[in-house]
C-alpha cells in the first residue's frame, strides 16, 4: 500500500497533503449525488468520473473503502438559496406529476447514463426523502446548543454562532452575508444564517410533520444527516463541484461541526467544472448537453453519436481541478486516442509470452503509481499507459516478446481496466470485435507483405479503407483509424 506516496489537493488546508486515513486501511468517502429533476449532462459526468476515479485508484491500493454517495430529492431550491420553489416541485408542476413520478424518473435515468460511462455503483446511495428523521434530530441538536433558531416555523443556523463559518470558501461573514439575497420581510436574525427547516405552505406537495410544524428540510442538512448516519461525525474525503464549495458544502461544515464538536472532514475535494465556449456548462443555464444526447446525437450543438467510452477518456484527459473545454473537436481526438490506445492493448493482450528480455514491469507500476500519487493525475496517467504500451507493440512486432509478459498484461488490466476504466469493452462499445477482425487481417496483410505477396496486401489495405478504416505503416508496426 503507498499510503505514504498518496497526495491529495485539500481543498479546506489550500495545498497538497499526504493522504491519511483517519482508521487505515479503512476509508469513508462521501461525494454529493445529483438533485434529480432532469436528465444528467457533462458536468454531472466529470465529477463522477473524476470521483470514480479516486474510488478506484483507492481501492488499487487496497485501502477499504466506503462510498456514500446521495440523491437530492427534495430541498434544493431553484437559485441554489432559501427562497423559491423546490427544483423537483418546480419540473412536477411543468409536467403535471408527482414530484416523487420526476425523482423517480431522473434517477434512474442517472444510473443508467452512469452505467454506461462505467462508473462504478456507490455502495450506499441514501435520499434525502428517507432520512428526515436524522434531519430533524441533527436540527433539534443545533436549536438545543445554541445553533440555530425557529421563527414561525421556519428553523435558520445562526452562523454567528460559528467563529469558523467561511474556512473553506474563504469568505468572511460580511462578504457571506453581502452575497446573499435579502428578502424584504426576511425573518433571519443575519441575512448569511441559512435555512435548516422550512415551513410549507398548503400547496407544498412535499412536507413532513416536524417539531415546527409541517414543512421540508433545507438543502444542506441533508448531507450532513446523511453522511455522518452512514461514515461516522468525522469521516476522510468529502467530494463534490467545485460550485458547491459555497454555499453548500460551507454550510455542511458549519451544521456538522458545531452540531458534533468534532472535525466533519479531513479532505475536501472539488472538481472543476465542464464549459462551453468559456463558459460553466449547467442545467440552470440552458447550454447543457445531456448524456443521453451525447450518447443518441440528438442535439443541435451536435453532430453525431458519442460513446460512453470516449465521453469518459475524454474527460479523464484533463485533470480533475482543471477546467474541461467541450467542443466536438476535442470529442474527435479523444475518440482517435483511445482507438490508438484499444489498438495498442488489444496487440499486446492477443500477444503469447516469448523468449525476449523480461519487460521492467516495476519501472512501469512506478511511473504509474508516481502521478496518480500525485493528486490523481488521470491524464498523465493515460500517457504513462501509451509510453509503455507502443514500447512493448514495438518489442512484440519486432519479434522480441518479453518472456515476463503475462505479468505485463495483469498490471495493464489493472491499470487500464480497474483504474481508469477504458479497457475495450466486449460488446463492441469501442468496437473490439472489430477492433480484433482489423487486427486479424493487418496480421494476415503483415504476413502477405513478408511473403512479397503485394498484391494481396495492398487489397486488405484498400479494402479495409473502404469499409471507412484507415491502415497507418509506421516503424512501430501498423497502427488504424476509424473514420
């Protein structure tokens, strides 16, 4: 286990730090899960890629983890703030349904985009609809030690109370408070304290009885009831947007600190965001792309049909922190990379152990180890794997197959396949059935051209560039393209 190698950019501390687990090897992790009122789009996928990711990169170091990740359904109001309709109310009411009919409907259709794009299943995915009690006793905590206060109904977290509210966003109380909207008749003691409990008026489809009377929770708590239940008042690594970083995830320090007495998380982390021509991709913004349309190419800012799989190594390209520019030429050379990476490995997976020098497989596990260690570098991790891989085509191709390589082609499974999750898949998702028949026959045209048969190499070439596959000679061997 390279427990002492791991570094992770701690959003909370502003730096780097070497990842330790509160109880190694032992690791409770708990990423924010979509509010389910419409379809997941490509900002959803570059967080949970990314966190799918750290999950398991984790689990390739044999840590244990357990993975919490949440459905918001009920709570997060439109505007993100204390004021407004409900999210889910809101798309029910435009649909003329139940808003349990939407969450219902939005969450499946985000595990299925999720499937799709491999990324791995939480272990637990609680809703906040089903925690309610946990809100209500983790609210009544607060009232009672001096955190929070009811007025009419309504229950507010005094962030005066909490001389650390604004350590991970940064903001000062008066720049919290200068940012939020005051409504006229407010009745907030501060215009920054954020809601714990709302009252419900008699057209509010989804309350509950609560010791304030009838009403909804707000959107932070339920994180904080949710994950303490299941990972405990102080747990490793909360993840997240990096939008949520206030005043989401600020307002979830300030509840579960002040609530257990205790420090909620050791690492933050937050990925950036996905844009489009510079700017944040996002449902509230209307320039969002949903998965599904990627997938069908059903959209106007699209030209074609994109697979899950190259939606993926696509994002896994750019760092996690980094910003992600969408634009259907970086699409087209994801896709060309990774048919040259599926190439690579589909050559040296068919290939037979040989009598050549064994592979230095430990210098490759290191250069593997060594940027993933260094906050997950996904994308340099990618080129650790293309380095490595066109050095072994080149030794098999020459006829100099390593006699280690069935150790190879394990440590590159569990790289390429368990890690970064791009292996070819079987059902032909990157087209490995066709990817294996075109490897077939540039075996066959390699052993035409090695019997001087020309002709019948050069009718492989020019047939295969009419079925739209274009056959590339280079020093390394043969390389091909889909067009």
């Amino acid at each position: 286990m390279a427990e002492q190698s791991l570094h992770v950019y701690n959003t909370l501390t502003r730096k780097k730090e070497r990842f330790e687990p509160i109880n190694s090897p032992y690791v409770g992790m708990y990423v924010c899960g979509p509010t389910v009122y419409g379809d997941a789009h490509l900002g959803h996928a570059k967080s949970y890629v990314s966190f799918d990711l750290v999950l398991r990169y984790l689990r390739y170091l044999e840590y244990k983890v357990k993975y919490v990740q949440n459905i918001t359904d009920v709570g997060h109001l439109v505007g993100d703030g204390d004021e407004g309709e409900d999210k889910l109310a809101k798309r029910a009411r435009i649909e003329q349904v139940d808003p349990m009919q939407i969450a219902e409907r939005y969450t499946n259709t985000y595990f299925r985009d999720m499937d799709k794009l491999n990324v791995l299943r939480p272990d637990i995915t609680p809703r906040a609809t089903g925690h309610i009690p946990e809100q209500i006793a983790m609210i009544q905590t607060l009232i009672k030690k001096g955190h929070a206060y009811d007025v009419d109904g309504n229950v507010y977290f005094d962030v005066s109370s909490d001389p650390d509210y604004g350590k991970l966003s940064g903001r000062t109380l008066d720049e919290a408070e200068s940012g939020t909207r005051v409504e006229i008749a407010s009745d907030k003691k501060n215009p920054a304290d954020f809601a714990l409990w709302k009252k419900a008026d008699d057209g509010h489809l989804m309350k509950w009885d609560s010791p304030w009377g009838v009403g909804y929770p707000g959107w932070h708590i339920e994180c904080s009831a949710m994950s303490s239940k299941y990972l405990g008042e102080s747990f490793d690594i909360h993840g997240g947007g990096l939008e949520n970083q206030f005043p989401h995830h600020e307002c979830e320090i300030a509840q579960s600190e002040c609530a257990h007495e205790t420090q909620f998380v050791k690492y933050w982390m937050h990925n950036n965001m996905v844009t489009l021509e510079g700017q944040k991709m996002g449902k509230s913004l209307g320039n969002a792309i949903n998965l599904n349309e990627f997938f069908t190419g059903d959209h106007q800012l699209l030209t074609r049909a994109w697979s899950p799989e190259v939606i993926r190594f696509f994002l896994l390209q750019s760092h996690y922190r980094s910003t992600t520019d969408f634009s259907e030429d970086a699409l087209e050379a994801a896709e060309t990379g990774l048919k040259n990476l599926h190439s690579i490995i589909n050559s040296i997976d068919k290939a037979e152990s040989g009598n050549g020098n064994e592979y230095p497989i430990k210098k490759m596990e290191a250069d593997f180890e060594a940027v993933m260690n260094d906050d997950f570098n996904s994308a340099q991790a990618i080129a650790v794997v293309f380095e490595h891989g066109k050095e072994l085509r080149k030794l098999i191709t020459s006829g100099s197959v390593p006699s280690n390589l069935d150790e190879v082609k394990e440590l590159l499974k569990s790289i390429v396949d368990e890690v970064l999750g791009i292996w070819p898949s079987a059902d032909g998702g990157s087209s490995n059935l066709t990817g294996g028949l075109v490897e077939l026959l540039i075996d066959i045209r390699k052993e035409a051209r090695s019997n001087k048969d020309f002709a019948l190499s050069d009718k492989i070439r020019d047939d295969l560039k009419e079925l739209g596959v274009q056959l590339k000679d280079g020093k390394e061997g043969t390389t091909y393209e889909l067009d």
